[in-house]
C-alpha cells in the first residue's frame, strides 16, 4: 500500500484562501440611495445594527446575527477548502459560495426575525410617505424593511486580505 503525501497541496490551498477576504455587508458601491436620502445604507445599517440612543432608536441587530445563522453551511463549505484542487478559480469560487450564503442569510434574517417594533411616530410617517408614492396607501410596519433598498444593497464581497 502506497501512501501519498498532499500535505504540500493541501498548505498551498490554505495560503491561497488565507490571502483573501470575505467582506459581508454593503459595499461602497451600493452605499448612495435611490430615494435622495442624505444617509447612506451603510448608516442605516450601523444605526439599526447598534442602535442610536440620541434618537432613540433601539438596537435591532441583523448583520451579525444573519451572518451567523448560516454559520454550519459557510464553515462547511470552508472546511473543503483544503482538500481541493486548489486552484485560485476553485477558491475563489468557494469564497464567492461563502460570501452569497452569509449575505442571504443576513437577507432572510432581516425577513424573518423578530425586532424591536417600530414606533407609532414611525409607522405613521412611513404611512406618509408611501401614501406620496404611486398612490400607496399602506406602510410596512416592518423594522428595518421600508422600500426593500436597504435589503437589497446588503451582498459581499471577496478581495485580497491585508498583511
């Protein structure tokens, strides 16, 4: 019985993938907003991920929590990593999976999970202006779910690690 060693493979793999980053969240590239909003999306993220006590906003965390919500299929998917051709197409490809899972899990989580409900002052001013847009009259009461702009900007990147 021969015995094959792809110990020198299975190290080129991992110093492949280690020289990237998988960057969940809003790129800068989907930070502006359609609507001629002065914040950004990356903001509305921060505040809502976080928090704002000076406006009286409440913590309504969803980033890190989507991200971990799918944690057992994006550690799977990394675990293969090492036992791969290892090829920069193939890790990237890997990378990429990880990337759309973690962003589809933040995605969901924002659907689906239970937040802090919106004030009354707020639903009644989503109910204004929705009322103003092709005349709808109804206001998703929603936290962090008005237009869907900000859900839909949330997506990853991969780009070359630093150091």
């Amino acid at each position: 019985m021969t015995i094959e060693d792809h110990s020198a493979q299975v190290l080129s793999a991992l110093k492949k993938a280690t020289s990237k980053e998988v960057l969940v969240g809003i790129p800068s590239t989907a930070n502006d907003r359609d609507d001629g909003s002065k914040i950004t999306n990356s903001q509305i993220g921060y505040i809502n991920e976080f928090g704002s006590p000076i406006h009286n906003i409440p913590a309504r965390p969803h980033l890190i929590p989507g991200i971990l919500s799918t944690r057992n299929t994006w550690v799977g998917l990394l675990r293969k990593l090492p036992f791969t051709t290892g090829t920069n197409a193939e890790i990237r490809q890997t990378l990429e999976q990880v990337g759309e899972t973690a962003a589809s899990g933040v995605r969901s989580y924002i659907r689906h999970a239970e937040f802090t409900p919106l004030s009354p002052a707020t639903i009644e001013a989503r109910l204004r202006r929705t009322s103003s847009r092709k005349g709808n009259n109804e206001s998703n009461p929603r936290p962090l779910v008005d237009t869907g702009e900000y859900s839909r900007s949330i997506t990853y990147v991969v780009e070359d690690a630093d150091g």
